[in-house]
C-alpha cells in the first residue's frame, strides 16, 4: 500500500507540531522551575545611570528571607544601598514580605550579566540575567 501525499504532509507536519509543543513546554516548565528557586525574591526596576545599574529585588514570597549576599556571574559580592541597611541583622539580610533592597552596581560589576544569591542555609541561585 502507498501512502498518498497528503497523508504524508499530515505526518510530517503532526511530527513537526509535536516537536514545536515540546520545546515550548520545556521552555514554559525551566522558566517556572527558576522563578521557584529563587524562593519568592525577584527583580522588580533596574536603573540605569552612565556609570551604575541599580537593580531592586523584592520578596514576593508570603515567608521573610534570609540572604547572605548578593554576588555577580565572577563571585565578586554585589553591595546594597545604605537605605536598605535596616535589613542587615550582622550577618544577613532578613528581608520581610514585600519588602525590598536596592543592589549598586558600579565600577567593573557595571558590566556584569546575571545576578545570584546565597540564602543563609547556603543555597544559592540565579535570580536575574541582563539581556
């Protein structure tokens, strides 16, 4: 038995749509994935100036957190805005519901791509990168 052509072309574009579906259900599912790790913190305004970026990560999450730093794609520690010193307990940030604070990244870091955290408990993850 042959197969027409059109049965053919049907195939072949059920196989391609299959393929397409899986792709982006890979893509919707890892982006998920990432946002949970960040255990509710998020990149909320970045501003620019000729020399600095000022990103804000705002706990989104119900719970308070509790993060060790900030730190760039080389390891180097990103600071905060002194504003947002009301955070810092001594030895980490405890940033309550809602609440935000304001990264400074200047000088060489001006050039960094991704932004990553380490929470007390030692876990660290991406939380932003530039595009």
């Amino acid at each position: 038995m042959k197969m027409d052509k059109t049965l053919k072309i049907i195939i072949i574009l059920s196989c391609i749509a299959c393929v397409f579906t899986a792709i982006v259900f890979y893509l919707v599912l890892a982006n998920i994935l990432t946002l949970s790790n960040t255990r509710g913190l998020q990149v909320t305004q970045i501003w620019y100036t000729n020399d600095a970026k000022f990103p804000s990560v705002e706990n989104t999450g119900k719970e308070s957190v509790f993060i060790t730093r900030f730190f760039d794609e080389n390891n180097n520690t990103i600071r905060t805005a002194t504003v947002d010193q009301q955070f810092w307990n001594g030895s980490c940030y405890v940033l309550p519901s809602g609440k935000f604070v304001t990264l400074i990244l200047d000088g060489q870091q001006y050039y960094s791509q991704e932004i990553y955290v380490q929470f007390y408990d030692g876990y660290k993850c991406r939380l932003w990168k530039f595009r």
